[in-house]
C-alpha cells in the first residue's frame, strides 16, 4: 500500500487527524488519549468512531504507552515519601477511573477496568471503548536509557523509508549505527 500510495504517514500535522478531518484518508490509528481533542475538533456533520486494530495473519497487537511519572536519584527521602503517596494515590480505583475518564487514557488497575462505574462511561462514550478492547492483545516497548533518542532516530528512518523512498538497507544501517551511540552514551 506504501508503494502504490494507498497508505501513507501520519503528515505534516504528527497525528493524521488533520488529514483524516479533511477526508483525505479512510482511516487513522491513534491514541485513545487523543479521543476528547478529536471529539472537540471534529468537523460539523463528520461522523467517525473507533475499533480496535485490525489483526494480521491472525494475529492481533496495541502498543500500550502513555505519559511516564518519574522520580530523579536525587530525591529527597520527603520527596520520595510523597512520589510513593502520589502513585498510591493514582493507583485507587475511584481516582484511575476519574483520570481516565478526564484523560482519554486508560485506567492503571484491571479492577478499575471491570468496575461498575468504568463500564457506564463506556456504555456513554462508546469511542472509549476499543482502547479498552485492545488491552488484551497489547504490549509495551521495552525501555533503556537513552530510549527517547532511540526512538526518535527510529520513526525518522521509517518516515525516510516511506517519505522519501531511503531504502531499508540504508535507513536501518544508519538506525543502527544511532543506535549503538545512543547506548554507549547512556551506559
């Protein structure tokens, strides 16, 4: 489909809403935490919605990610005591299920998941739910330091591979070769 141009890139706007809006594309894969901006932003009379990703020789997987909370090395002991009771906090079930219902993103617990309320909101935002769908086939990159970087260099070579037809010799031997500095420099 890349090469006959029935499929490209996310485009200048980063996402493909941009393009989806306009009518220029079919179709789109995104985050579940853009659903509230693409709702607010929709065209008016646009209809859309959202499913869960479709499967590929039978097979069927979500890249789970999201906004990372950290703490530094050089946190306090009152620093780390209050981080420990902030994620304690994130971690009850009213307030993951208040989180993802304010965020787009999904709630932290399986029995957040599964509650009661969860499933109401659902049941009221319907765009909501193949995220939720998708948990069940879904993984997460493993992460390294230096992983941004990484990251990076690696959606730039796919773009060059699709946009501007690199080969993937190319495009993966300087990915590699990023790569190898990436790791030297964050050991």
């Amino acid at each position: 489909m890349l090469q006959n141009g029935t499929a490209t890139t996310a485009g200048s706007d980063g996402y493909g809403s941009v393009q989806f809006f306009e009518g220029k594309t079919l179709f789109y894969s995104g985050s579940s935490a853009a659903i509230s901006t693409l709702q607010a932003t929709t065209p008016k009379g646009f209809h859309w919605g959202t499913a869960i990703s479709p499967s590929y020789k039978g097979k069927r997987a979500a890249s789970i990610a999201g906004n990372d909370l950290v703490m530094f090395k050089s946190a306090s002991k009152a620093q780390r005591k209050g981080a420990a009771a902030f994620v304690k906090y994130l971690m009850k079930k009213k307030q993951t299920i208040k989180w993802a219902e304010n965020t787009g993103y999904l709630p932290l617990t399986k029995s957040a998941q599964k509650d009661a309320t969860y499933k109401r909101y659902l049941a009221k935002h319907p765009t909501q739910k193949a995220g939720i769908d998708s948990v069940k086939f879904g993984f997460q990159d493993p992460i390294f330091l230096g992983y941004d970087e990484f990251y990076t260099a690696f959606i730039k070579a796919i773009n060059q591979m699709i946009t501007n037809k690199v080969t993937p010799e190319k495009a993966m031997s300087e990915l590699q070769k990023q790569t190898v500095t990436i790791m030297k420099e964050n050991q």
